[in-house]
C-alpha cells in the first residue's frame, strides 16, 4: 500500500507519462492483463486510456486491473487510468518516504 505522499508523487510523475494502451469494446481480456502487466514491469508506471464503447467505466477497470495485476491505483482523471507496480528487475523509480 503506497502513502498519499507517494501517491502524489506518482500523479506528479503520471502527467509527463503518454498514455500507452486503450481499454475498448472487448473489455479487459486476458490478452490485455498481460500487456498491462508486461508495461509495468518494464516501467513500472502506466497511464490506460478507458474508451466510450467499453463495458466498464474507468473506475471499473481501474479496480479490476488492481486485483487481476496486484498493482496500486494511482489516478482516475476522466477516462484516463494510472497503475503503478514496482518491478523486480527493472526498478526506475524511487518513491519518497
């Protein structure tokens, strides 16, 4: 579980990050779990981008990704998700204590 501090510090960081998958029609898929979980573990940081024809709201998704990736939801800013998840192999940020 991440601090509101580390929290915000990783807000800070999510609004220089491009937004690098769309969540649309089909929903989360087993396909799209592993791209996510893929992203994260290369950089740890990942901003989705929830589309008008999905089935779930970018609330929804942003639970159901947290629980099927283990990962910490950063943000929900209108249909844009941020996740966050420290990588094994491949730490680049450090958050603050």
């Amino acid at each position: 579980m991440i601090s509101t501090k580390q929290r915000a510090f990783l807000r800070s960081l999510a609004n220089k990050t491009e937004t690098i998958m769309q969540i649309g029609k089909n929903g989360i898929t087993e396909a799209l779990v592993k791209t996510v979980s893929d992203a994260l573990e290369a950089r740890e940081i990942v901003k989705l981008s929830v589309l008008e024809t999905a089935p779930l709201t970018p609330s929804e998704c942003m639970k159901e990704l947290t629980r099927a990736l283990g990962c910490e939801a950063v943000q929900v800013i209108g249909r844009k998700v941020v996740l966050y998840r420290e990588s094994a192999e491949n730490k680049k940020i450090f958050l603050p204590v």
